[in-house]
C-alpha cells in the first residue's frame, strides 16, 4: 500500500483556503485542519465537530491527507490508518499561524473543548 501513496499525492495542488472549506461556508468551527494531498481540499479533523476532512475521503475516494497546521507536515493514510512521511505539497503549507486554532475566530464557542470528538 505505502508503494501507491505516490498515485495519490499531487505536490502541485494548492489548498483550497485557509481553513475548512464547509466550515467557513456554514458558519462552523474546527479545531485542527487537514488538506487532501490529491486536490488540496482543506477540511477539519476528526475532533472537530463535523470532520469534514474524513467526509471528503468519503466522497472522492481520495486517501492521504496531510496536516495543515503550522509545524506538522505529516501524512495521514485513511485506507490504512497509518501516518506517514512524504513530499512537500505546494505552498501555503499550513493555515496562516496568526489563525487561532479552534478556528475561525470569532465562531468557537465558549465550551468548545465540550464539543470535540475524541
């Protein structure tokens, strides 16, 4: 499996945004991101409230996903359940490190830690 992560790694994809694609377009919060190392769909993780980046793999099928926090650039393989390391992806590759995370500011609830999936 780890031979055809390559297949599913496009390094010349840019992230969608910021942050959370379905998020910021419904009013949600997150509190890590993740970003599709296929398309560059930036989604929220698995303790955010609505992980979005597992329901991305869902619908497209596609895989890897990679951290987009400032920091981290490791991979993660939903087939396998397994992180890994592999290429840069193409710039930005983190959210902007004055984005607070949980975010967007101004969305996180009070009692968001009461909120995460853990």
């Amino acid at each position: 499996m780890a031979e055809d992560r390559a297949v599913w790694i496009d390094s010349t994809v840019p992230p969608s945004g910021t942050g959370c694609k379905e998020c910021l377009e419904s009013g949600g919060w997150w509190f890590h991101l993740r970003r599709c190392a296929t398309c560059g769909h930036v989604g929220c993780c698995d303790s955010s409230p609505s992980q979005h980046a597992t329901a991305h793999f869902h619908a497209t099928g596609h895989p890897i996903m990679q951290s987009f926090e400032p920091g981290e650039d490791w991979y993660y393989d939903y087939r396998s359940g397994k992180m890994f390391s592999g290429p840069a992806l193409a710039a930005p590759d983190a959210r902007p490190e004055d984005q607070p995370a949980p975010g967007p500011e101004g969305r996180v609830p009070a009692d968001w830690r009461d909120k995460l999936h853990r």
